[in-house]
C-alpha cells in the first residue's frame, strides 16, 4: 500500500465521516437510506423537526444514546489516537460523528464540528452540558432557567457550525501550508463546509489522502491519493501505529 510521508514538519489534519464508525455497529447516514422509521432524517434533526415535534426528536437522540453507549471503539479509532501520540499538537481530527467514540479511543486534540450526542443544551442558556440520559415520555426543561427547552447538542440541517471550529481548522490548514497532509476518512463528502476542506487544503499545496471502503467518485477526484478499503483495516498499516 502507498503510504503518506510524514516528516518532522509534516502538519495532519483529519476529517471523520459516518464511515469510521460503521466497523463499530453504528449505521452510517446514507447507509440507513436517510430514513429513520420512515421519515427523513432531515425531518427529525433539524430545529423546525424541534418545533413540530420535539418529543418524537427527543426518541431519535435517546434511542441513539442507547445504541452509541453499547458500542466500543475500532482499530480506525485507536489508529487515530495512536498517531496523535505520535504527532502532538501536530495533529488535529475534525470529526463530524456525534457518538463520542474517538474521545474514547484516546483523541484529544479533537472537533466535533457536528456537535456532542452526550451533551444537552438550554434553548435559551445556550450552556451545553454531559448528558448520557434518554428522554422517551417528555420534552425535558432546563433544570437552571426552568423554563427552557433542553434539546441535544447537535448541530442540525440547516444550523450554522461553531465558527470558532471553523476558524480553528483554518488556521491550522494555514499554518500548515505545503506541509499540510490531509486525511478524510469514511465521509461521503456531500455535507458543507466539512466537503470543502480538502479544496482549502490543496489551495495550501498539501498533499490530500482519501480513505473509504466505497469513495464517492465526485469527492475522490478531488484528492491526490485514494484508499479504497475499511477504516479499520487500512488505517493502522497507512499510520504505521
Ligand atoms: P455518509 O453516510 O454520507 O458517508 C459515509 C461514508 O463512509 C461513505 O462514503 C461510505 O462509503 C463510507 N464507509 C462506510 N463504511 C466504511 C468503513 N468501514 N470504512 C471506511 N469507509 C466506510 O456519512 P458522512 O459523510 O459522515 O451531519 O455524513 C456527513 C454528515 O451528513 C453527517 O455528519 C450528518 C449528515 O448530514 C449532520 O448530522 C449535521
């Protein structure tokens, strides 16, 4: 297998689709077809599918924190980690998968551009905390305010991502520059402003690697470099950890 060369300047930045964590059990969005019980998805995870129904959206994200709970991280994830042990703060890992399991296979130095499945916020207070708890039978209200709605900390179609993540991830393509090595892993690349990064990273003149079991052929001829094959399998011998 072709493999990156990193050298002691070498800057990576990685983006995390759906992809990384289907060896783990958790379906990937297009693979379930977009649907969920009949529904879009974009139906359910959105601020207007809060508006229409927020106790039907609070069932999506309980049944989905019981599913994410059951499931282990994968050698893709541990393979991650490994390398920021490796690399330091020469590494950065954009994720856009909200089940936590990078943070438990040991990477730290992380964005969950998508937002936290374990996190909750106030409406209102806007203060998003950890929060493991399923809601089935009622819309639960912040405990602090006492009037707000509690909703999931998820970034959902059609809400801006943080921009301090944005800009974060900027500077570091910037600092980069021709030393930047640039890895999307298991993503499909149809969701902006995560699709674009590997435009900013080429514009730098870094060298940008694709890793999917089944790569979309518009996203892939976008990079320098593709890896046909499972996260899981390909990442330890591409990392060399
Ligand atoms: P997708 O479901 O669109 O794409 C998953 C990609 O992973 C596909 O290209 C698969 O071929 C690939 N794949 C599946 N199993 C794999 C494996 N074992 N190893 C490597 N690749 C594998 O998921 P995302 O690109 O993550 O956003 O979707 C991006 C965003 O779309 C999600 O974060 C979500 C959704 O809208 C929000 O919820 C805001």
């Amino acid at each position: 297998m072709n493999r990156p060369q990193l050298g002691p300047a070498s800057k990576v930045l990685i983006l995390t689709g759906a992809g990384v964590s289907a060896e783990s059990g958790v379906p990937t969005f297009r693979g379930i077809g977009g649907l969920w019980e009949g529904r879009r998805v974009e139906e359910v995870a959105s601020p207007e599918g809060f508006d229409a129904d927020a106790k039907t959206v609070w069932r999506f994200y309980s049944l989905r924190r019981e599913g994410a709970a059951k499931v282990a991280p994968n050698p893709g994830h541990l393979a991650i980690a490994k390398l920021e042990e490796k690399l330091g703060d020469r590494l950065l890992l954009a994720t856009q998968n909200v089940d936590g399991l990078h943070a438990r296979a040991g990477s730290k130095r992380m964005i969950c551009i998508h937002g936290e499945l374990f996190k909750t916020r106030c409406e209102q207070c806007n203060v998003p905390f950890d929060d493991d708890k399923t809601y089935f039978d009622a819309v639960p209200i912040c405990p602090e305010c006492k009037t707000g709605r509690l909703r999931p900390h998820i970034v959902w179609f059609g809400e801006m991502l943080n921009p301090a993540h944005l800009t974060q991830i900027d500077d570091f393509i910037e600092s980069a520059g021709n030393e930047l090595v640039f890895f999307a892993i298991g993503t499909s690349g149809q969701v902006y402003p995560a699709a674009g990064f590997v435009d900013a990273a080429r514009r730098v003149g870094g060298t940008c690697w694709l890793v999917d079991v089944d790569p979309s052929p518009d996203y892939a001829a976008r990079f320098d470099h593709v890896v046909r094959g499972k996260s899981g399998e390909v990442l330890p011998h591409l990392f060399g950890v």
